[in-house]
C-alpha cells in the first residue's frame, strides 16, 4: 500500500495533465473529484487518500499507538503525562515560567543561622508550628528542634506561611518577612540579619508571637543540578523563560542569575493568586504557556496556564543539621 501510494503521487506531481485526463475519463462512469491544480499538492493528498482508503486501521492507529508508547517512556523516568492533548499543548508552547522552590531549586533548603529576640522557646515553637506543613521551608525549620507543641486553630495561609493560637502565648505566625509585615509586624529588628541573607540568595522567614517578632530564620537551598542547562536549551528553541516566585525580590534575582534567567525575566514577591493573573496577561498578549511548579501552592497557575507541569517533591526528611 505504501508503494501504491508512492507511485500514485509520483504520477500526479510528475505527470499531473495525463493523470487528469485519466480521472476525467473515469469519472464519467464512477465518480468526480476535484484535486488541487499544483502537482505537489495534488500529489500529497493523492498519497494521503491511498493510504487512508486502503490502511484505516493502521493510519487510525498510529497516533495513539505513538502516544501510547511516548508515555509509556516517559513514566519510566518519573514523567506522569495526563493525556495526549497535553502532549500536543507542548509543541505549541512559546513561553515558560519557572517557580523556585523545588522546581529550579533542589527542594530541600537548610536553616543555614536563626536569630532569637527575647523568646527563648522560639525555636521549639517554630519547630512545632512547621512540622504538619508540607512546604519544604517549613519541613526545614521543623527540622530544628524534636518534640511537638500542641496549638489551636493551626492552618496553612498559601504563599504566606502558618498561622496558629497557643493558650498564654496568643496568636503565632511563621512566615515570610512581607506577610508578617503586612499584618502590622514590625520586623526591624531582624532588617540586618534578613539583608545579608537576602544578598546570598537565601530565603528568610520570621516567628512572631502576640504581633512581636521573635525569631527570624535564614534557608538556603541549591539549584538543581542540570538547571542551567535546561534553560540554555529551552531559550535555544526560541523559547521566553522567566523566573515567578513569592520569595524576596533579592532571593528571587541571585537564583536566576545562577540559572541563566535574564533580570528582567523575573517576577519576585508573587503570591499563588497572582501568578495565575500573571499568566493570564501573558495569554492576553498571544503567549502560549507552560507553567512549571508544585501542584499544591501553585495550583492556580497550573490550572491556568496552557500546558501545567507539575513537580512532585520527595518527602522531606525528619531531621537535619544546620
């Protein structure tokens, strides 16, 4: 069948007038059809039609047989793939978006100096505020300090950080330095400490206890290995890359510049609401996107970018120095 099919668009691209001739003749007793004037075009479908009319089953199912296979490979290596669609989504990609913790970065991030202000308990109750959260900053504070403190009210704020009520201690927030000053925190006492920490390219989150900060906490995690690499090849495709995260501004610019991402590619102290704005402005322009992230705080952006890419962290150890 494939050698019909050769031969007949041979014909028609090298002989299209006799060829036409033959079906005007043919067409007076069986049907009429009206291929394309250009001998290439006609010559392609001519092909087409040949093998589609004499192999439907084997033309119907080589796509899905070809899917079957790529997602069989893919699997082996840790790659789940929903569906064929989202393998199609792919080739139509023209920007992706990056999010930091765990995805650019190895996901498992060190409490590298914490500083105390007049709460000797601080780094326990830390320890214990973080240990029921999933967040990789907080399975390394958690980290700190064994035992559990029993709290009230404790839950996970997205893109902020823990919040929980202790009887005699009042209301206990763990989080980013940006949160607890939105929540009328004064923080100046750990300005210094967070600076410097911010200038290496370590993250920096803060305990504060009755609206009075009491501790602060400087993690540092390291870029995947093979994560520059990826990046050269994604931008030598033709692709944008840009670099979304809701860590510090500072934090956020020291681990593009390590992964080859441009400055002004790098959208910092986004919280997970925004960057799915964020990806919708780019829709909005013509932008094709794919969204790389966890498919828990950046679940927004997942759901609405045009291609979601998931990375599924390993569990995060118990215990670990600092």
């Amino acid at each position: 069948m494939v050698l019909v099919a050769i031969g007949a668009a041979l014909w028609w691209g090298l002989a299209l007038t006799h060829a036409q001739a033959v079906h005007d003749t043919l067409a007076r007793v069986l049907w009429a059809a009206h291929p394309p004037p250009s001998p290439v075009a006609a010559a392609c479908i001519i092909a087409a039609s040949v093998l589609i009319i004499a192999c439907p089953c084997a033309m119907g199912l080589a796509t899905p047989a070809a899917i079957m296979a790529g997602v069989n490979v893919a699997s082996r290596r840790g790659i789940l793939i929903r569906d064929g669609v989202a393998l199609e989504k792919t080739g139509a990609v023209t920007t992706v978006l990056f999010d930091k913790t765990g995805t650019l970065t190895i996901g498992k991030p060190l409490v590298v100096e914490h500083q105390i202000y007049g709460e000797p308990e601080a780094t326990a109750l830390a320890a214990s505020l973080a240990r029921h959260s999933m967040h990789p900053l907080s399975q390394a504070v958690a980290a700190l300090a064994p035992g559990e403190i029993a709290f009230d009210q404790w839950r996970e704020l997205r893109g902020s950080g823990i919040q929980a009520e202790k009887s005699g201690q009042g209301t206990l927030r763990l989080g980013s330095l940006r949160w607890l000053d939105q929540d009328g925190i004064d923080i100046g006492v750990a300005k210094d400490f967070a600076s410097r920490w911010f200038d290496s390219g370590a993250s920096v989150i803060g305990l504060s206890m009755n609206q009075k900060l009491v501790a602060a906490f400087a993690l540092r995690d390291a870029l995947k290995p093979g994560a520059k690499e990826v990046i050269s090849a994604l931008r030598a495709q033709g692709l944008q890359v840009a670099l979304v995260t809701g860590d510090n501004s500072r934090t956020a610019a020291n681990i593009a510049e390590q992964a080859g991402i441009s400055p002004d590619r790098v959208f910092a102290e986004i919280a997970p609401e925004k960057k799915a704005s964020l990806v919708a402005d780019l829709q909005k322009r013509g932008e094709r996107v794919a969204f790389v992230g966890d498919g828990i705080n950046d679940a927004p952006a997942l759901e609405q970018a045009d291609l979601g890419i998931a990375v599924i962290l390993p569990a995060m150890p118990r215990t670990s120095s600092c």
